[in-house]
C-alpha cells in the first residue's frame, strides 16, 4: 500500500479544501471542534505536505513553519500531524515528518520544536524529539508535551 502512495503540497483549490477537512475531522471534530477551528495564523507561511492514494484519498498531513524571533532564529515549528485512523502504524506519518525534516534542513534550519499530544509521544521519541516540559492542555483534556529535535549543527 504505501508504495502506491505519494508525499505533495496541496496546491489546487481541491486540494487544499480536502487538506483543511482532513486536519479538522482528525484532530478537531472529535471534540467537538467547529469548521475552521483547524486553521491558525501561519497557514500561509507555513509549508504543507499530504500523503496521498492513487485515488487521491488523503491518509496523511502534516506542516511546518519558520519561526523568526530572536531566541530561536533558525527554528521551525511542525504542527497539524494527523494520520487517517485505519492508516495508522503504517509509516505514513514517518514519511510525512522526515519530509517536513528535509524542508527544514533544506531552508537551513537548525532546530524544530513541536507541541506532541501525550498519545504521540512515543511516535516522535522513536524518530529523535526529546521532551522539554510540559505544554498546554487543549479543550481540557488533551495534553500536549513540548519536544524538539536538532537537525544541524
């Protein structure tokens, strides 16, 4: 299956239109979260990726944005990771990080911090993001740990 998958940018209306649905009914709509409650201030500096089937279902998002302040000046932040639940444990959501990773090293990034749901933790410890404190709590109840990763020197 996933050799008959493939990573792009949304880029056509139809595209980006089914990217935001995805991302809200993943991670927004289970609590109870309105249509549009899955977009921030960044989506258009950020750089967005989804995984694709040949029929052109999304099983897999995730994005990454530069972070310019002064204490971290070569910083991005990747955010929006949702994988399609019956996908999940495939490594689709590996390949949508690593190549969120190479959009990083490639714009001379040297450090990406992200903001893990307690039930990701494992997923992006196995693949080398270390815990740096606890975060927020989203709607009440989701946990989220601050973590981040040293892509270069």
């Amino acid at each position: 299956m996933i050799n008959s998958c493939i990573i792009k940018e949304p880029k056509s209306k139809k595209d980006i239109d089914a990217y935001y649905f995805f991302r809200w009914k993943i991670l927004r709509k289970p609590f109870g979260q309105l249509l549009g409650s899955e977009k921030d201030d960044y989506e258009k500096k950020s750089f967005h990726l989804m995984m694709v089937n040949k029929s052109n279902d999304i099983l897999a998002i995730g994005r990454i944005h530069i972070v310019n302040n002064e204490s971290n000046p070569l910083a991005a932040q990747i955010r929006y990771m949702a994988v399609k639940n019956k996908c999940e444990r495939l490594g689709f959501g590996t390949m949508i990080l690593k190549s969120l990773e190479k959009y990083a090293i490639d714009n001379n990034i040297k450090i990406i911090f992200l903001n893990s749901r307690e039930s990701a933790i494992k997923f992006y410890k196995k693949n080398g993001y270390q815990i740096i404190n606890k975060a927020h709590t989203l709607y009440g109840t989701i946990k989220h740990w601050s973590m981040q990763k040293k892509i270069k020197d």
